[in-house]
C-alpha cells in the first residue's frame, strides 16, 4: 500500500457534485473578481468566525503583509513571533521592514508566553501569534502582557481555522486574524486564496481599499495598495467547503484521535493538547530523536511524511542578514530536528489510517 502524506483530491471527491456545480455557475456568470460569490463568502467566514468582518485576499502571505502594513508596523519597529514557525509569517514582517525578534516555543510547539516580555523593548510594536499545526496558542498568558505593554496583537491562523481558546475563535483576540485558503489547509481553496478577520470597521475598510490598487471607487486611488484580490472561483469553491466544516473537522478529529490512542506513546512524542486550547488538526506532528530514520523507514513501507519545518527562518539564507547562528534558538532547533507529519488529510481510509499505525508501531528503536 501507499499513504501518501496527504492526498488533496480525496477533499474534492467527497463533495464533487457541489464544487463543479459551483465552477459551472461562476464560469457562466460572467464576472470573476471581487462579485457576489466573495461577497457572500466573506459573510458566512466572518460569521463562522465570529466576528464583524472578513476581507477576502489573494493569499496568506498576503494577508500577514498588508495587516502589519494597514496598522503602521514598518522600519525600526519589532515585531515578537515565534521561532519555529513557517517562513511566512516573518515574511509578513520583513516585507515591511520591520524587524522579527523570534521567541522560543513551548511543549506543544507554539509561542512560550513565558519568554516573551524579556524579550520586549522600546521598539517592540507588535507580537504575530501563530497557532501552529491546528492548535490554539495560549492567548490568556498572551493577551496579559499585549495589554500590560500596550502592543498590537495580529494573529496567523493560515493553519488554524476553526481552533479555539477557552471558548473564544482564534483570529479573534488580536487586532487582526491572518487566513491562508492554500488547497492543503484546513480550509483550502483550489489555487491561492487568503483572508483578514476583524472587528474593527477601519482596519477592515482599509484593507479592504488596499487589495485593489487603493481604490475605493474606480479610478479614485486614496493610497498606494496592492492587487490582492480574492476571485470569485475560489470564493465560491470556498464556500462549498465551508458549508461541510463540521464534518471535515470531525473527520481529522476521528482520525488523530486514532493516532493518539494506537500509535505507540513509548516510541514517539505524541502531540499534547493545552488546558482550554481546542486542536483542528491541520498536522499531526510527532516527535523522535531518530527522525530521519524514522522517515527513511516510513518511506521504504509506502508512507509519506513531511517536516513542518527541516529548516528554522533564523537559519535559512533569506534571513542570513539578521546575524543568528547554528545555537542562538536551541529549542527551535531541536524541533526542526526532531518533529514528522504523518498523513492526514481529508477523506483517508480506515485501511490507510491501519497501514501507517501498524508500521510505525513497528519501528524499531
Ligand atoms: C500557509 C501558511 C502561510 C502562508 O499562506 P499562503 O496562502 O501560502 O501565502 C502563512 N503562515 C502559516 C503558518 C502557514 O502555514
């Protein structure tokens, strides 16, 4: 048999009917920018949210961008966001020329609240949250200390659609929610697609202007923007699968679940889950000392893996210019050594599900 890590056109057979009835009416409908299907989804995802309002975009890089760049984070500021996160979420600060200053994760691989306000100085004007791998970071801790030193909160929930803390959406708590639609994500789309959340009326106004060339009427430029448009295909597609939320969450929920009841709790580091932190799942990520063995192994079998991230932002070429070295993140390190995600996707087999315990269960130390 063969698993692969993630298999995306199982998420498209299972509700195949409504997305090409979907494409069929956007094709024929004549109008595929910024209409009535992004709209109607930017309704329905700011009310799956929770919250005022949704500003569809092209994507989730651009969604982390524009948010810094809407709320005037730029050159000689810092922006505090964790160490082992994707390579995007310091992009979004960089592009503006604003300065990460990367903090240490904590045991269920999102931001150690603990280690961030030694981390805070006159130039701190932000902290980016990013909810890695499905699950909740702990917005209590973090909220405390935004608040106490008066920082901008924007949140990264590119893979966390859906989670929850203590009750409350994440996107929710900060200034602003950062959505990618990427066709992998929990939510995906099929092509690029990303999104801001908000309660705030201007923040949401402004991006909204910002997405297309800074206009709000034709013509009439009030700023410099950007093409960041949300286009109807996606839009629509998206909301077809928004519809099956419920039902795709509980899907990876049965499926990880199984992993964390059968897989063998001896043998790996089985992901953990906070107090009043809820876990959409969008990886199941283990731990093991003998990773790339493992790996190797996983692959002779038929079972693809990925690695969330093999290398760390403050160590790849891109940010070489910010001086940090092999020893300056010791635990963002030990982590992109160490962490393997094992299939997951939407519409996986009970048999398959079987397959990739039975093996892993096998390895030997
Ligand atoms: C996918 C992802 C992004 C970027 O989203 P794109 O839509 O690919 O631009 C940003 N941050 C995190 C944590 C992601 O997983």
């Amino acid at each position: 048999m063969n698993v692969m890590a993630n298999t995306l056109d199982r998420g498209f057979y299972m509700y195949q009917e409504e997305f090409e009835q979907k494409a069929l009416e956007v094709l024929r409908s004549g109008w595929y920018v910024l209409g009535r299907e992004v709209s109607s989804f930017e309704t329905e995802f700011a009310g799956y949210i929770g919250c005022r309002h949704c500003v569809g975009l092209a994507s989730g890089l651009d969604a982390l961008w524009i948010a810094f760049r809407i709320l005037g984070i730029g050159a000689g500021d810092e922006v505090l966001v964790q160490g082992n996160t994707y390579i995007a979420s310091v992009m979004g600060i960089t592009m503006n020329g604003a300065t990460p200053v990367f903090i240490e994760p904590d045991e269920y691989y999102n931001l150690d609240a603990s280690k961030l306000e030694e981390k805070i100085t006159d130039r701190t004007k932000a902290i980016l949250v990013v909810h890695l791998y499905g699950q909740a970071s702990n917005m209590g801790e973090i909220m405390k200390i935004a608040n106490k030193y008066n920082l901008r909160v924007v949140e990264d929930c590119a893979q966390s659609h859906g989670a929850k803390f203590n009750g409350q959406m994440t996107g929710t708590f900060g200034d602003i929610g950062c959505f990618s639609f990427y066709p992998s994500k929990n939510l995906g789309a099929f092509g690029d697609a990303g999104a801001i959340v908000t309660n705030d009326d201007r923040i949401a106004e402004d991006v909204r202007v910002f997405r297309n060339y800074g206009s709000e009427k034709r013509y009439y430029n009030k700023v410099v923007g950007a093409n960041s448009r949300l286009d109807e295909l996606q839009a629509g597609l998206l909301r077809v699968r928004l519809k099956h939320m419920d039902q795709l969450e509980a899907q990876k929920r049965d499926i990880c679940e199984r992993y964390l009841r059968e897989l063998d709790a001896e043998k790996f580091e089985l992901p953990k889950i906070r107090e009043g932190a809820t876990h959409i799942w969008h990886q199941f990520v283990i731990k093991s000392d003998r990773r790339d063995a493992l790996a190797e192994y996983l692959k002779d079998k038929g079972i693809g893996t990925i690695i969330h991230y093999p290398i760390p932002p403050h160590l790849s070429e891109a940010y070489q210019y910010l001086g940090f070295r092999e020893g300056s993140f010791p635990i963002t390190e030990e982590y992109a050594k160490s962490v393997l995600s094992i299939p997951l996707f939407y519409g996986m087999r009970e048999e398959e599900q079987d397959y990739v315990i039975h093996w892993m269960n096998r390895f030997q130390e």
